[in-house]
C-alpha cells in the first residue's frame, strides 16, 4: 500500500478515507494520524486541513497557535486557500 511508504498523497486520501467514513469505519484517531503523517512530509493540502482541525477542534484539541503553523507551512509550499486564510486569521 502506497501509504505504507509514506506516500504523502496515499496518506492525506486515505486520512480523509479514514476521517470522513468513506467504505470504512469511521475512525477519528487513524484518520488524524494518516493526516498528520502527511502533512509533516509536506503535503500542503494534508497541512491546510490539519490547520483548520487544529482551529476547529474537530477531532484534536484546538490550538489556534499550531492552527497558524499549519496554515503558513502551507503557504510557504504554495496553497493559495492557506495563503487567504493567512490574511484574515
């Protein structure tokens, strides 16, 4: 399996296979950490929805601090929603 190799775009679908219950389970904790996985290795997208779970509380506890972090790692790799989020947060 692809996200067994840490294959930053298997991880972020198979996060959100995970978080969303889609075919599987609903599983909260292997989806975040899926996610989680993905964006550490860069994933820009993984790191805007991990910002906004982080800003949202959904599934981890908020920290609007790591919310930031997560959204200008984001920008920086060049994710234009983080980027707009950036300017109003």
């Amino acid at each position: 399996m692809a996200a067994a190799q840490d294959d930053i775009y298997a991880l972020y679908i198979v996060a959100l296979i995970y978080l969303n219950g889609n075919g599987v389970e609903k599983d909260a904790d292997k989806g975040m950490a899926y996610l989680e996985r993905s964006a550490v290795l860069g994933n820009a997208d993984a790191q805007l929805v991990l910002a906004g779970r982080y800003y949202s509380g959904d599934f981890i506890a908020k920290d609007i601090e790591k919310a930031r972090e997560w959204l200008e790692k984001a920008a920086a790799l060049g994710n234009e929603k983080a980027k707009n989020a950036l300017q109003t947060f």
